[in-house]
C-alpha cells in the first residue's frame, strides 16, 4: 500500500508561528530563575530544538521519553518512562514541550508524574492541539496549529518511524 503526502503546513508557515509562539512564551513568564523546557521524545525534537530559540529568557532543557505498553487493560496504567528528567524541576518553571496532544492520555500521565515533583508551575506548549479523539481533559498552553482531525505527518510527527525528516507537515493518506 503506497502512501500519499499532501501538503498541510509548510515550512514557512512552521517557521512564522514558532516565532509568535516564542513571544507568547516568554511574555507568560516573568524572568527570574531559568526556565525548564521538557522535550517529549521523539516527535518533538524539531519542533523543540526550533521553539527553544525563539524564547527570550533563560532556559534549562531536558528530555523525556514515554513508552506505551499494550498490556493494561487502561491506556493510562500502560505508559512509563523510558528516558526520565536529569535535572530536579522542584520550585521552577516548567515547560513541556509536545509534537501533539491527541487522546491526551501520554500528557495526562507525565503531567500528573511533573506534578509530584512540585514544579512552580506546568504549562505545556504543543506544534498540534487535535481534539479529535481527545479523552483526556488536557488544556494545552501555548499551541502551534489547532486540529480537529486527519492524520499528519513531518517535523518530527512520523508514521512507523517514517517521515520525522520532514521541513513541513503533511496529510497523510493511503492509496491501494
């Protein structure tokens, strides 16, 4: 089965948004100590390393990495760290940057995870917001692109590990 991509967002549009997403952030917060910007492995290691520029004030970075396992008979009892923080979030600002929040179920556990180290606060910024399938009552901060539906894929959202390299992003689709 062949797959077509159908341009949805381009590069430059990418480009445009994260620099205004870069204002947003750093207007919300008000100096001070550092702020700590979690990427979300894997998906959204561009969207990060491009977004992380674009914010005006100090930052600390560190990585996450969640893995679902099909085992549980809930979605949220299955996800656990494969790569945990490095750096303690106790009393600082904290910013975890996503590819997306869909169902919402991954962003519900590491939030509530973020939580129990008494961040000062956790907000969360996101390249896509798609409220198709959401089950999970997530509120994303700052977010790049609202999507009510279609599967997307490129810089960083991927299909098996495919199309991550991607400038743009794109509709996804598959042709017999």
């Amino acid at each position: 089965m062949a797959h077509k991509l159908t341009p949805f967002i381009t590069a430059e549009q990418i480009a445009e948004r994260n620099k205004a997403l870069g204002q947003e952030i750093t207007k919300s917060y008000d100096g001070g100590e550092p702020l700590v910007c979690i990427c979300v492995l894997k998906g959204a290691f561009l969207f990060y390393s491009d977004i992380v520029r674009q914010i005006d004030r100090d930052i600390e970075v560190d990585f996450v990495r969640l893995a679902s396992y099909g085992t549980a008979t809930s979605r949220s009892e299955d996800i656990v760290f494969s790569k945990d923080l490095e750096i303690s979030i106790e009393g600082k600002d904290v910013l975890v940057i996503e590819d997306i929040v869909d169902t919402g179920h991954s962003m519900d556990f590491l939030l509530r995870v973020l939580r129990m180290r008494n961040p000062k606060s956790l907000k969360i910024c996101a390249l896509i917001d798609k409220h198709e399938r959401r089950e999970k009552k997530i509120q994303v901060d700052f977010a790049g692109f609202k999507l009510t539906e279609g599967f997307i894929v490129g810089y960083g959202l991927d299909y098996a590990e495919r199309y991550r390299e991607l400038g743009g992003i794109y509709e996804l689709s598959t042709e017999a």
